[in-house]
C-alpha cells in the first residue's frame, strides 16, 4: 500500500521524537533523500519540527500535531462497520 504525505510526516514526527540526524530520519521512513528533504524542509517551515545543523527534533507543536494524528487514526480504525 502506498503512503501519502500525511503517513510520512506522521512518522518523521514520530522518529523525530528525539534529535535525529537526516540519514536516521531517511532509514527510519524508508525514503529516498530528496522526499526526506522535501518533507523535513515542509515540516520545519510550519513550527513541527525544529532543525538543528543536520539534526531534526519534533517541537511541542509538532508533538501535538502527532498526537492528533495517532487520536484520528485510532478513531478511524476502531470504527466498526455496520
């Protein structure tokens, strides 16, 4: 199944979690270098993550921004069909 955009942000914020390294971030995602840079720059941009050198940390925002991701998820998925 392919991921969307959002599915990437959600696990770049997840791993970011603590400061990791773009190459970590890259690994960790299964992405190639230019998605992972798009990505990064996307979320840095909008206050989700914070950069530091070549270094990535999920800021408070962006914490909160994953938690509201996990709440919809599990709401989507926890939604019996009739």
């Amino acid at each position: 199944m392919r991921r969307n955009r959002y599915d990437i942000y959600f696990e770049i914020l997840d791993v970011c979690r603590e400061e990791q390294c773009v190459t970590y971030v890259i690994q960790k995602c299964r992405l190639s270098y230019a998605e992972a840079t798009r990505c990064l720059t996307h979320l840095n941009d909008r206050g989700f993550l914070k950069r530091n050198g070549t270094s990535f940390k999920s800021t408070g925002e962006g914490l909160i921004l994953l938690e509201k991701f996990k709440k919809l998820f599990n709401k989507l998925n926890s939604v019996s069909g009739a």
